[in-house]
C-alpha cells in the first residue's frame, strides 16, 4: 500500500514537471512571436517606409527611437513571462504541498513551501524592477535625443 501511494505522489510530481516545461516552451514561443511582431508592426514599417528626412540627425533619432521601443517592449513581454512562470510555480508549489500532505510526506510539504515561499520573494524583486528598468531607459534615451550634429565623414564636428 505504502510503495503505491510513493508511487501516485511521484507520479502526480512527474505530471507537474511536465506541465512546468510546457509553460517554458510555450513563454518561448511568445518570445518569439512577440519579436516577430515588433517587425512586422506598423511603427516598424512607418520607420523603415521612407518618410524620414534627408537629414542624418533625422535617420539617427529614428534609429535610436526604434532601439527605444524594441528595449520597452522586450521590458513588457519579460515581465508578462515573469508573470506567467510565477503563476505556474504558485501552482506546482501549491498541488505538490496539498499531494504531499495527503500522501503524509511531511519533508515534502516544506520543501514545496519553501519553493512557494521563494518564488513569492523573487516575484516582489521582479515587480520592483519594471520601473527601475524603465526609468533607467527614458534617462539614457533622453540623454542620447540631444539635438548636436553627429556629423559625417564629408562634414566632420569639430568641438
């Protein structure tokens, strides 16, 4: 009786461990399609249609404002993972404690606590470095939107 009640929490462990991969392997693939659609987006397309002056202050601003927006939006989709894997550890944490408990394997449901607990610490660190991030973004692109003349070969600044 015993080796079968090791046997169903192992197996019920196993199921959660799977469950866990494949929210890692689906975040990935939103990655990717999050990438794929910052090029394909009208901002992206607007940038490289043509409507940019001549001038090479213009096509520097433009470019930098593009770098600007990729940084923000891979900000917003990690934080989007970030919150998708803590829903999913909570979850795994949360059925392995209630299948160890049942099953009377007290080591386990601390272990499983532990994680709960863990991932809860990690989580509040991650939702404090959004605005961090973000601040930290506007302040070296706001320093790099000076109006100077970045000059060209045929027409060198000298300060």
């Amino acid at each position: 009786m015993n080796d079968y009640i090791v046997s169903r929490y192992n197996h019920i462990l196993s199921k959660l461990d799977t469950i866990e991969a494949l929210a890692f392997k689906l975040a990935r693939i939103a990655v990717c399609v999050a990438i794929v659609a910052t090029f394909l987006s009208p901002i992206s397309a607007a940038y490289a249609g043509g409507s940019i002056g001549d001038d090479t202050n213009d096509a520097a601003m433009t470019f930098i404002d593009i770098f600007n927006d990729l940084g923000q939006l891979a900000i917003k989709v990690c934080y989007a993972l970030m919150f998708i894997v803590f829903a999913v550890g909570s979850v795994k944490a949360g059925l392995g404690a209630q299948a160890a408990q049942a099953f009377g394997a007290t080591g386990r449901v601390s272990l499983e606590m532990l994680n709960l607990v863990g991932g809860i610490i990690i989580f509040v660190i991650g939702l404090m470095t959004l605005p961090i991030v973000n601040s930290i973004i506007d302040s070296v692109s706001d320093k790099l939107a000076v109006d100077s003349d970045i000059g060209t070969i045929s027409n060198p600044v000298i300060d």
